[in-house]
C-alpha cells in the first residue's frame, strides 16, 4: 500500500511539474507568502476581538497558543518523518521560489494556519 502511495504522488507531483501557468503560478506564490497563513488568521481573530471590546483578545490569544502547539508537534514530526522535499528527492522536478531546507512533511503552514483558524473559529463561530 505505501508504494501505491508513493507512485500515486509521484505521478501527482510529474503532473503538476508539466501544468504552469504565469497567472496561476503568481497567485500560489503570493498564497505562499508567510503572512497569509496564521499571522492573518489571528489578526482576523484580534479584530474578532476589538469588535467585542474585550480586554484580554481570547481569539488572538488562543490562535498564539495554538499555533506554538502545532509548530512544536509539526517540528517533532518532520524530525521523525524525514520526507524531503520533492525538488530535492526528484531533480527533474523544477521549484517555483525558495526551497526551504526543512523536511517537507508535515506542513508547517498548513498545520500552524489550521490551528489558528480552529482557534478563532471556536471563540468567534462567524469568523
């Protein structure tokens, strides 16, 4: 099953490497950039909160603590995971912008982004 796996996303990351697009290509970098991830999502929540006039910000406060909790964990398993990134364990595959040198599994931004929008979602449910 894990090379099923495995050639399942090898033919998605071949597949994705023969589709560019300049426009398409544009707006991942800029969904890629840092602060579109967490930092907006507690700015949002601390809006949330300014809105409700509330001397301690719970929605940003939360989304801090539990972006430090996912980062932790997400650091811990990209340790024990190991997986390189697909630029460097395949090199026909062509990077778009910079390639970190941290393991790429699991997402560090997809992970800290969901722990902040689970946050704020719980504090402020219309958000």
């Amino acid at each position: 099953m894990l090379e099923a796996l495995r050639a399942l996303d090898g033919a998605a990351a071949s597949f994705a490497e023969t589709f560019r697009w300049e426009p398409l290509t544009l707006v991942f970098l800029a969904a890629s950039a840092w602060w579109v991830k967490w930092p907006l999502i507690a700015a949002i929540g601390a809006c949330g909160d300014a809105s409700c006039r509330r001397r301690c910000p719970r929605a940003a406060v939360s989304a801090l603590l539990a972006i430090g909790a996912s980062a932790l964990l997400v650091t811990v398993l990209k340790q024990t995971v190991d997986r390189a990134r697909p630029s460097l364990a395949d090199s026909g595959i062509d990077p778009i912008g910079i390639v970190p040198a941290s393991a790429s599994f699991p997402s560090g931004h997809a992970a800290t982004a969901f722990a902040a929008a689970v946050a704020v979602g719980l504090v402020h449910p219309r958000l």
